[in-house]
C-alpha cells in the first residue's frame, strides 16, 4: 500500500468513526478505483453501505472481504458478522445463517454475535432458537442492547406485547440501542398524552446528525408515531418524510415501469397457451399477494387458524427466483429469450425446490400459506408451477394502502414509499399489472377486500378458506388467537380482533396527500384524471 493510500484509508476511517457516513462511502470507492484489492477499504465501505442503508453495496464489499478472511483462517468473525447482518437485512435468510453461525463460532463470547443470530432466528420464526440465542447474548453481557430489544421484538411476534415493553422500556432504561429501542417502544403503544419519551427523542435529534442514517430514521419514525396518535397528523407527516429520506435510496420509477411493461409483453395469452403441460399436480401452496398493507397478513392468520393449514409467512423463493432469471434488471432481448426458452425440466426444478420449502416449514399440512406480498411480479410463473394451487390477491383503498405505506418503516427494498409521487405512481403500474394478470394467467384468482372483510368477516372468512379448497372451521374467526409468529409490521394488529379504525385513514391526512392523490389519478378517493 503507497503512503498516500495509506493516508487516504485513514482519513476515510477517520469520518466512518465519526459518523460521517457519506464523505467515507465516497472515499472508500475512490481508494478502490486507485487499489482494487485493498483489504482496508473493501471491509469499510462493506460496514460504510451497510450503515447507509445501502445493503446491495454492502454485501458486494463484504463477500470480497469474507473471502479475504477465510484465505486467512477465518481470523475476522466480524467480517461473517456484518455480512450475515446485510443477508438478513436481504432477505436471505439461508446465507445469512451461515455466516452468523461462522462469527459465533469464531467468537463465542462476542454477545452481539449471539444475538445477532436470535434477531435471524425470530425472522425465520424459530421463537424458542431465537429466545435461546438473546439469552446466551445476556447470560455474557447483561445489558446487551441488541438482545435486550431483540427479546422485546421476539415477544411481540407471539403476541406478549406487556412483556415485550418491559425489555425496551429495561433497554431504555439502560441507554442501550435508544434509536431501536424507542421506536419499537412506541410501536407497542398507543399515546393519550405526550409521554416521557417523546423529550429523550427530541434530545437524541438534536445530536442524531453523527448518528448512522438507520438510526437517525428509527428515531423520526418513533417521533412521527407519537405525534401521530397525540392527533398532530401534520407533525407526524414531517418526521415520516424524514425518516423515509433517511431509510430509502431514490426509486427509479422509469426503470420499474419498463420492466412492468415488457412483462406485459413477453408473458401474454400466447405465451402461457404454449406452455400448458408444465404444471405440477400440487394443491399445497396457497398463494396471498397485494400490496404491503393491504392485508396479508390478516388474510394468512384467518387461513393459516384451519386445522389442515400451516403458516408459511413471507417465502422468499420467488423473489430470489425472480433475480436469478434476470427479471430486476433491465428489459432486453436477450432476457426476452432467456425466459422462453425455459423448458419443462427447468420448470420440474422449480416446482420440486418449491415444495421442499413447503416440507421444511410442515410436512404434515395439507395446505400451507406463502404471503409474499410481491409474489404479485411472479404470478406468470407460480400459475404455470402450480395452476391448483389457491392464489388470493388482497385489495385496499389505494389511497390507506399508501398512507400506510409512508408512516411504517418497511425494508430498503421498499424505496417506492419514498415519496408520495413514487410510490402513487408504483401503485398504478401495479394496479395495472394485476388487470393484465386477470386476463392471461390460466388460474382463478379469489380477490380479498380489506373493507369487504371488515364489514363482514364471517361471509368473507367462509369464501377464503373456500378458494383454499378446505371445509370451513369456526376458529378461523378468532384469527388473532393463533400462536404461529407474525413477524411484519400488522403483528400488532392480527392480535386483536376486527377492528375498523384502519379503514378511510386518508381522510385524516387529506390537505396533506396532494401529490399522492395527483400520481394515484383515477385511483385516487378525489379520482383525479
């Protein structure tokens, strides 16, 4: 390494240290262009992204750093750490439990590390590995921050909701991962009167400039809930712009709408008429999909309380498929080709490798529940593996689904919701791929309605478990006594029964929404043209 490579690591280092996140991201790439290998600045701008919020970036960096570490007997468990932490934040939950296990391993009296590892086992809703994990955390450290608000969130996910306050409020208590802690604390609650923590939000704010940009969110999303439930819709519209600048990249919209376009093109009547003897006889998945707060989960817990069916939650099979068959890149010919020249062995492949996940989750069930709100993109595919297969798109009001969407924090994948014009515009080229669907796919898709369901929950109930092909079981009404763990942001509310309060939302937001309902156009509740 040049001596003046070696200065510009340092100074890098020296603005990461000191949460000058951005100017070190922009460092590091430019100490990449003049030494390619060098190790410094491929692990720092792996841990720069990953505080960014740029998780792609992250795990490029940290794969190259990975393999860095293993060529030297595995000396850096941090490095497995941090990737397995940007896997997670992915979705890949497979790659992120290998590396997670490896930093443990490596360090088995790292408690972050273990607790790190419950955070994953609580998404891949393992609840007792996951308790076993933040408890090995505590029994090390017992004032880990990490394991302290991870046990809050592992008992929100089953429903023990006083137990889950007690760890945030202990975590809190202890100046333990504030940012986290205060924004699932207020996630919990509902505010009557302006409560002690909104002053220690406040405070942080003030300093939460040297702060990582995730962190500086959390506490713009806790601030903009308290507001919300005090009545200050205004104040709350401000701290949730804030925290989505914070959260999200700038979302292409260009880019996404030509993608929904050459869908259209490409899987069109002929292209399925073609292809009608590539199904597999399978009646085991059932498939609920729609826009994220549009009710999917209410949707799977209603299904999933059936004797006969299991709760799969979000299965990320599809989504990945999806990537690997070049379908999140750009439009092109070559893609073109590449998906018609699928053949019935590929397809074999996936149907099989599709149904092994079902088994990993229950092999006993009859039926088993896959609500990937963006299995939407992928119906081409899910209907031609499994044409007997149950597919239940669930609809809301636009303009709730949307209001929803902006004041919850959602993955960095969600960076449509980063405006109120990104993501009405998302909407409609939604909306507009699920009418072609309607016309093309060769399956019956039973359409749920968030209102129709809430004004009449036994009827609907009756008609959802129908389209699953399964007899009707009176507890499929007290949905919100199932011990399957909900781990999206409804888990709250599917423990509760049916409740009104979510529906006609926007009005309360409405001087507020201009630009929402311009994007939405007809789809707007003004139905603006």
């Amino acid at each position: 390494m040049s001596p003046n490579i070696t200065l510009l690591v340092k100074e890098a280092l020296s603005h990461q240290h000191a949460g000058r996140i951005g100017i070190a991201l922009s460092m590091f790439e430019e100490i990449l262009k003049l030494d390619p290998k060098n190790p410094q600045a491929n692990f720092s701008l792996g841990i720069a992204a990953y505080q960014n919020g740029d998780v792609g970036l992250a795990i490029e960096m940290l794969r190259k750093a990975e393999r860095k570490a293993e060529r030297k007997a595995g000396k850096h468990p941090q490095v497995h750490q941090l990737l397995g932490l940007a896997l997670m934040n992915a979705g890949d939950l497979a790659g992120a439990l290998k590396s997670l296990k490896k930093a443990v391993a490596l360090a088995p009296k790292a408690a972050d590390f273990h607790a790190h590892l419950g955070d994953l086992y609580t998404l891949k809703r393992q609840p007792v590995l996951a308790r076993q994990s933040f408890q090995r955390a505590l029994a090390i450290d017992p004032e880990n921050g990490y394991a302290l608000v991870g046990m809050g969130q592992l008992d929100i996910t089953v429903g023990q909701i006083d137990e889950a306050v007690a760890w945030f409020e202990k975590a809190i208590a202890l100046g333990k991962e504030l940012p986290s802690a205060l924004h699932c604390l207020t996630m919990a609650r509902t505010y009557r009167e302006e409560p002690a923590e909104l002053a220690k939000i406040d405070d942080l704010l003030k300093q939460a400039s040297a702060l990582p940009a995730p962190e500086h969110a959390h506490l713009h999303w806790a601030a903009g809930k308290i507001h919300y439930d005090l009545g200050d819709t205004a104040r709350a519209a401000q701290h949730y712009r804030s925290a989505r600048r914070l959260r999200y990249q700038s979302f292409d919209q260009q880019a996404h709408e030509e993608r929904i376009a050459f869908m259209k093109e490409v899987f069109n009547e002929a292209f399925f008429a073609e292809r009608t003897e590539f199904e597999d006889p399978s009646e085991r998945p059932v498939f609920i999909f729609g826009m994220p707060r549009s009710g999917t989960t209410l949707a799977e817990q209603i299904v999933s309380r059936h004797s006969r069916i299991a709760s799969g939650a979000e299965i990320p099979y599809f989504r990945l498929l999806q990537q690997d068959l070049g379908l999140r890149g750009a439009p092109s010919a070559a893609l073109e080709n590449r998906l018609k020249s699928l053949g019935p062995r590929e397809f074999k492949q996936f149907a099989r490798q599709y149904l092994a996940e079902l088994s990993a989750i229950d092999r006993r069930a009859d039926r088993v529940t896959d609500k990937m709100p963006h299995n939407f993109e992928v119906l081409w595919l899910m209907s031609l593996l499994f044409p007997k297969a149950a597919f239940i798109h669930c609809i809301r009001c636009p303009a709730d689904t949307c209001v929803s969407l902006l004041s919850h924090s959602l993955s960095p994948a969600h960076n449509y919701a980063m405006t109120q014009k990104s993501l009405g515009s998302y909407f409609v080229a939604y909306d507009g791929l699920m009418k072609h669907w309607e016309k093309v796919l060769p399956v019956r898709i039973h359409t749920l309605s968030y209102e129709d369901l809430v004004h009449n929950q036994e009827k609907e109930s009756k008609a959802l478990l129908a389209c699953t092909g399964m007899d009707w079981e009176e507890q499929c009404l007290e949905f919100y006594n199932g011990d399957s763990p909900v781990t999206t942001f409804s888990n709250l509310q599917v423990r509760k029964p049916m409740f009104r309060s979510s529906i006609g939302r926007w009005k309360r937001h409405k001087d507020l929404l201009g630009d929402l309902f311009e994007a939405l156009g007809p789809l707007s509740p003004t139905g603006n043209k």
